[in-house]
C-alpha cells in the first residue's frame, strides 16, 4: 500500500513557487531606484505569505476551522482543494481549478503581469531618453506599473484568500499610493509644467481606456 501525497507542508514547492512568481515580477519590473526596490519588495513579500498557506501550513484554515466545519459539513477542510475558500464557499463541486472564481483570477494574475512588462518597456525608453513616459499604458493611467502590483494580489485573492494576504492586501495599496504620490514630486520637479499637464489629463490609478483606443484610433 501507498500512502497518499500530503496535502500541506510542502515546503519545497512553497520555495519554488515563491521564486518563480518573484522571478516574472521582477523580469517585468526590473526594479532600479529605492521606491522600485520598495514595491517591488512588499509586492514579494505577499507571494511567500500566500505560498506559506497554500502549501506549507493553512494557517486560515485552522483558524476558521470551527466556523467552515459548522457551516458547511460536506467539505473535507484539511484537503488542498478546500484552500479555494470563494469555491468551497459557493457550493462550486468541480475542480475548484475550473471554477468562475479560479478562472478569474488568473485572467487578473495574467492582465497584471501583462501591463506590468508593457509598462516596463514603455518607461526604460522614456529613462534612456531623458522624457516622460506618456504612452501605451502611460497613455490611460500614470501609475500603471502600481496597478498591475495590485490587479495582480487581487487575483491570487480571489484564487487562494487567506486572513494573512487579506490584512496585507491594503496595507500594500496604501504603500503603492503614498509612493506614487512620491514619485509624482519627482517627476513634477523634473518635468515641470510639462507633467502638470499631463497629470491633470491621466488618472493616477484607474485607468481611461478610452483615451488609449481614441489615440489608438487617430493613429491608423
């Protein structure tokens, strides 16, 4: 007889999957100054937290343990599936794998990373140049790099929610926010009028789509 592959305290793959995730966001990011380093730090820290819980220890889990037990019976808490608490919660029986909440949050884990590697281009150009960087993403938002961070913990939220990664989630946020406005003062000294203009036709962190397709159109 063999016994069957544990569900928790694979602590290798919390280790390869951490440095994976790090790995892309940093390829993506290539962090440079302090502020960089900074996001980019908070940003890996959230990834080895979530990794901990889905692999190594559920600490959520045990934590709500009596509370998921009692108000839902069927489902076996200890199992790696159950760690997909949003599918367990709303009765999904499939795989969670294929479920509209893991769906989701992997076509938020991808559009993040996405937008951060355009977004990367976009700015080493403008830095080689000497100029700001006004297009692509720059065109619709003037943090899209932050945002990205952000679409991206949301996905792996809806994916895999743990009380760690929920605390963590905005406290990150409010430190992309207070170091976006940092860098604002940096670029307004820079750049002067120049980005005055251009901030007070660009949201900082939601971004006008219709600005990238109107520009969009008025090229072709």
């Amino acid at each position: 007889m063999t016994e069957a592959a544990p569900d928790y305290g694979l602590w290798s793959l919390v280790f390869i999957n951490s440095a994976i995730f790090i790995f892309f966001a940093f390829s993506f990011f290539k962090p440079q100054t302090k502020c960089d380093w900074r996001s980019f730090g908070a940003f890996s820290a959230f990834l080895v937290a979530l990794f901990t819980e889905m692999y190594g220890f559920p600490l959520t889990i045990y934590f709500l343990s009596g509370w998921l037990q009692s108000n839902y019976p069927g489902i076996d808490w200890l199992s790696h599936d159950a760690g997909h608490l949003l599918e367990m919660m709303f009765g999904w029986e499939a795989n969670p794998h294929f479920g509209p909440f893991h769906i989701l949050s992997m076509a938020f884990i991808g559009g993040g990373f996405w937008v951060l590697s355009y977004a990367w281009g976009v700015l080493y150009k403008a830095q080689k140049t000497g100029t700001m960087a006004t297009t692509g993403p720059y065109e619709c938002i003037r943090h899209p790099q932050y945002f990205a961070f952000v679409v991206i913990m949301f996905g792996f939220l809806l994916q895999w929610p743990t009380i760690l990664t929920l605390l963590m989630f905005p406290v990150l946020v409010y430190m992309y926010l207070r170091l976006a406005r940092y860098e604002e003062k940096v670029a307004r000294a820079e750049f002067g009028d120049a980005y005055v203009r251009y901030a007070s036709r660009t949201p900082a962190f939601i971004p006008n789509l219709l600005v990238h397709f109107r520009n969009k159109m008025k090229a072709e």
